[in-house]
C-alpha cells in the first residue's frame, strides 16, 4: 500500500484560554519540526499542554498565535476534515452500527472512491493488520485491542500524510498496550508515515518514538532520541519523568579530565559525565539509575559500615531482577540487579556493598522546582 508523507512544522505555536486574570497558557511557543516519516512523541504530565498541541495540529483548536505547516503549506484555514492527516483516538471513536468493514471504508465514502477501489483498498488494510476475517463484525463484538486496530486502520487507508494519536492504548490492559505498541511501530515503519503520539506513559514514549519531546508547563523542557532523553536528560524534571531515578547528594564538584567531572556524592568519589550547566550550578545533583548500581554481600557491621554501604530495607524478587531499597548513610538508594543469582541476594537487614556504574552517572544542575514524581 503505497504512500505519501509530510514534513510538519509547528512555528512558535500557543495557545490561551481565558482572558485577563482567568487567561491559561495551555501552550507556549511551541516550535518543532518533525521530518517525512519521523515518529515523535510529545510526553509529559497532565495539563503539560500535550494534547492541545495535537490537537492544534490536527485542526479541532485554533492557535492564538503560531502556524502550523505541512510541507510548507500553512493549514491554519483548513478544518480537520480538509487535513491530509488521520487520527486515532483514546476512545476508539469507532461507528457502532457499522460493520468493521464500513468504519474502514468511511473516509474513503466520504472521499467519494468508486465500490471497487474501496473495496480494494480497505481489503488491503485490513489483510495486513490481520483483521480480514472480522470485517463483518460489529464493533461490539470485538476487542479491545481489535477495535483499537480497526481505529488504526481507518485512520491509515486514507493514506494520510501525518497520522495522530491520541493517547490511544491507555484504555487497554497492560500486556496488550505491549503487543499494540509493536504492532503500531511495525505499521508505521512499515508505510513512513509522519505520526505524533501523545501520552504520558513512558514506557510507550521510550518503545514507539524516534524522538520524544517532553513538555512541562506549557513548554518544551528536552526534546531527542530516547536514549539521550533517558541517558542524558536536562533537567531533575525529565530525569525523574523518564525512568526511575536516584539522585545522590553531591558535595564536591571539579573538573577532571578526559571530559569528566570529578565529584564526591554521598560520600563516594566518582568521575562522571556530566551537563554543561553543572559546573555552575551552585547545588548539582548526580543521577544514578537504579540498574547501574550492583549490589553484593559484605561483611561488615551496622557499626563500622562505609558510605558506599547500607541497610538492605527491602528486596522484591522478580525473577528476571532483583529491586533493592538500601539505606546508606546519606540517604535511601534503589538498586535493580537483573538475573541475579539467587543465592547471592542480599537479604532484609544485611549490609550491602553498593557500586555506581560511574560511566552511567550524569551529573546534572540543580532546579528549584520541586522534583515531580514520575508515579
């Protein structure tokens, strides 16, 4: 099935409601560019200003000020039904009078295809989402996940240049949120449709994009690949949105060589990677991911322990990985040890050695905001 697609550009994009004391900034100045068959995710909290980007894009709120442009053209008078875009919704939004067939046919009706083409054309869609045998099923007789594919699948036959989603899997249970993030992905590689996806589950942002921008208060705080955003994030903020996180209090800070950043945090000497605007920061914090830390049995008392010992408070076996919660010294440490070896679990109450992966460590500037849970 072949395929057009578009370069989206959002210039200096906000959006207000409200006026004088009541007026909210829902988005501020919003200026992304998102290349022919790129798929990026907008992440971040509720009311971050997300889902009104998308839909300014899409065409369902007008920007207060801004354009957006589809491969140079400004869409700002064209209504939703006259952009070359598709949407998947968190509701599915799916006809229920009408046959699986007939949802997937629609926007080819509307665009007034001859019976054959139609036919051909929804036959082909659904063949290659695996839904040609439920095309004369009604929408309640499906799925959940059946039904959010027969959404993707009416939203894609009108080959549309950009295709939205969303949030569209926050409605299904967790192991088939998994299965449709693949099969989403695959989709999308498979056709290079332009797609922006909306959530706030990172776990879906981290799995499906080609880069994430995430937003905070209206505006964009990082935007990159997934691996810079988790690896290197700018900010406390994205760092704890992103993943789990720990961030050591750090004591001493200078510079060090080969690039790194030698630092004392909670009493431990490290020589870190570390964000330009560290060094100036007057209260930096080192992020340590929980899977960089290993974990082993010592011998020492609760007496005579070190700083880069602790208190084992609680281990969960998982199988595939062990989660530790430690109390060092300075402070509660989370550690995950994947395949651990069962007998050398450190159990509730022991001492543990703990030890930072320091080429994983990424010291970053201090922020005044409180740091957000990701929960």
């Amino acid at each position: 099935m072949a395929n057009t697609t578009g370069k989206l550009e959002l210039r200096s994009l906000t959006k207000e409601f409200g006026n004088g004391n009541e007026k909210v900034v829902a988005v501020k100045e919003l200026s992304l560019t998102i290349n022919p068959g790129e798929f990026v995710t907008l992440l971040g909290p509720s009311g971050c200003g997300k889902t009104t980007a998308l839909r300014m894009v899409a065409g369902f709120e007008a920007p207060t000020s801004g354009q957006v442009l589809l491969d140079g053209e400004d869409l700002s008078s064209l209504t939703p039904d006259r952009r070359p875009m598709g949407m998947v919704f968190q509701s599915y939004a799916l006809f229920p009078h009408m046959s699986v067939f007939d949802n997937v046919a629609y926007g080819l009706k509307v665009k007034r295809l001859s019976t054959s083409q139609i036919k051909k054309e929804v036959g082909e869609i659904l063949d290659s989402m695996n839904l040609a045998h439920l095309n004369n099923r009604a929408p309640n007789q499906l799925s959940g996940g059946q039904q959010q594919r027969v959404a993707l699948a009416r939203a894609m036959v009108v080959r549309p240049k950009v295709l939205l989603f969303d949030e569209p899997l926050s409605n299904l249970d967790a192991k088939l949120r998994a299965q449709m993030r693949i099969e989403i992905r695959s989709i999308q590689r498979r056709l290079g449709i332009t797609s922006i996806f909306v959530t706030h589950d990172q776990d879906e942002a981290m799995s499906l994009s080609d880069r994430i921008v995430v937003m905070r208060n209206a505006v964009v705080e990082q935007s990159g690949a997934p691996e810079e955003i988790y690896r290197r994030p700018s900010s406390v903020f994205v760092a704890d949105f992103i993943g789990r996180s720990n961030f050591l209090r750090v004591s001493a800070v200078k510079s060090g060589t080969a690039g790194k950043v030698a630092v004392e945090a909670s009493g431990v000497k490290l020589k870190v990677n570390a964000h330009p605007k560290a060094l100036k920061s007057p209260h930096p914090h080192l992020l340590v991911r929980p899977e960089s830390i290993s974990v082993k049995k010592t011998s020492s008392s609760s007496k005579s322990r070190k700083a880069d010992e602790g208190i084992v408070k609680n281990v969960v076996f998982y199988g595939n990985h062990v989660e530790y919660s430690i109390e060092t010294p300075n402070q509660t440490i989370a550690a995950v040890v994947s395949d651990p070896i069962y007998d050398e679990i450190v159990p509730v109450g022991a001492i543990a050695k703990i030890y930072f992966d320091e080429t994983r460590a990424w010291l970053l500037p201090s922020e005044s905001a409180t740091i957000e849970s990701s929960e």
